[in-house]
C-alpha cells in the first residue's frame, strides 16, 4: 500500500468519525443501527468509529443497552460554543452602542501573537474605508488599537514584540516614549498611522484583576473628528470601561 492510498484511507476514516459525530447535533441518542442508516456508513465502520469516539469522550453509551449520545468532551465544546457566543454578543452590543453615540466606527482587538487582531467591528452610519475589520489585523505598533494593546503586556513580552519589529535605535526610542506616554495618560490616539486620513482613539480593557483583554477602538476621517475629539475620547473610555465590568475577554 503507497503512501497516496494511505492517505485516502486516513482521510475517509476522518471524514466517517466527523460524520457520525454530525449525527449527534440533531439526535439525542443514536443505536448503530440507526447511524448506519442516517449516515450510510457500514455497521462494521460505525461500530468502529464509535469505539474511537467513546474513548475519547465525544460519546457515550446511554442506560439503555445498544444506544449512544454526545459524551461529555461534546457538551463541554457546546458549552465553550455558547461561551464564546455571548462573549461576542456582549462585545457587538457595547459596539454599537459606541457606534450609534459617535456616529463612526467602533471596533474590539486582542493580541494574537505579534499582532492586533480585530475580534468586531461596528460601522458607524457613514461608511469608513478602514483597514481593521473582523479577523485582520496589523503589527502591534501600528495605529491607536495596536499601541493601546502593546502598551498594556508585560514587560518581558513588549520588549520581545519590539526586538523582533526589525526597527533601528532611534525608532525604537521613539516607541518607547509614545508607550510611555500612553500608559501615563491611559490610552492612545493616532492619525494616518494605518490607514490615510482616519484618526483613531484606543483604551485598553482590562479584567477584574487589572489583567489586559483588549482593545476598544473609534476611528474616524480626520474631517469628522476635528473638533469633536474630546467626545469620541470620552465615549471610548465609557465603553471600555463597560466592556471590563462584563469581564469581556477570550476563556
């Protein structure tokens, strides 16, 4: 047997326990009988596929000799499902109510690696071509949302971030000043710095425990925000500070 061939086999293997797994979501409990004739898997394979699954947790034998339901390991996926459901509802509703008091864009970031990545975004009534919406994201010094959240980690993982962004000696004085300077007026602004044009306002958003969960955002085009900066500031920080009393962050 060639390696291609291998494959297929471990593929098609893989493709049945996903399969039967499927079945679960819209059964409450399964015989192999009756996966068989749902899924049109052999009773051979689905005998031992569920083996694999019980196992693993993902499935259970029931009471009742024969039957089978979603294991513990599922209901706990379901469960972190939900979890992060409402954490992004949570997040979505203090968006837009930003959104709807600025009239501009509102947007959630976290630290992924060395970058800030966009969790949510809520446009404001008049469309902003913005480079941060929903699962992009820019380096960690680029743009208000990005200092807001490069500000905030630990020390030994900033100085980190900042040897890797390949900057020479004067630039990175330079970052380190506006850090400093951010952390002691608490959050950060920028202009142009990411996209032409648009300003932008960031706090940090911390936990109970004064741990860092993200970044809320408002930007704006420079045109609309001269003259009402100190609003769009103020109405930042509010959410912000909504968005620590509900404890959002990833789990």
């Amino acid at each position: 047997m060639n390696a291609e061939s291998t494959n297929v086999i471990g593929d098609n293997n893989a493709s049945r326990v996903v399969e039967i797994l499927l079945t679960f979501a819209s059964h409450r409990t399964l015989t192999a009988a009756q996966i068989t004739t749902v899924t049109g898997i052999p009773a051979s394979a689905v005998y031992r596929h569920l083996t694999t699954l019980v196992q693993s947790g993902l499935v259970t034998q029931t009471k009742r000799r024969g039957q089978y339901s979603a294991g513990a390991e599922s209901l706990r996926l379901a469960a972190n499902f939900r979890q992060e459901a409402m954490l992004k509802g949570r997040i979505t509703r203090q968006l837009q109510l930003l959104s709807d008091e600025t009239q501009e864009l509102a947007a959630y970031l976290v630290i992924s690696g060395s970058e800030a990545l966009c969790l949510e975004a809520v446009e404001g009534p008049q469309m902003l071509r913005c480079s941060y919406s929903p699962g992009r994201s820019q380096p960690l010094h680029r743009g208000a949302s990005a200092l807001a959240l490069l500000a905030y980690i630990g020390a030994e993982e900033r100085a980190a971030v900042i040897s890797g962004l390949g900057l020479d000696a004067d630039a990175t004085a330079s970052l380190g000043r506006e850090l400093q300077l951010i952390q002691g007026r608490g959050f950060a602004l920028s202009y142009g710095a990411v996209d032409a044009g648009v300003w932008g306002v960031s706090f940090p958003v911390f936990d109970h425990d004064g741990h860092l969960l993200g970044a809320v955002s408002s930007m704006a085009p420079a045109g609309r925000a001269v003259g009402r900066e100190k609003q769009l500031i103020a109405s930042t920080r509010d959410a912000a500070a909504a968005l620590a009393q509900e404890g959002t962050g990833p789990r």
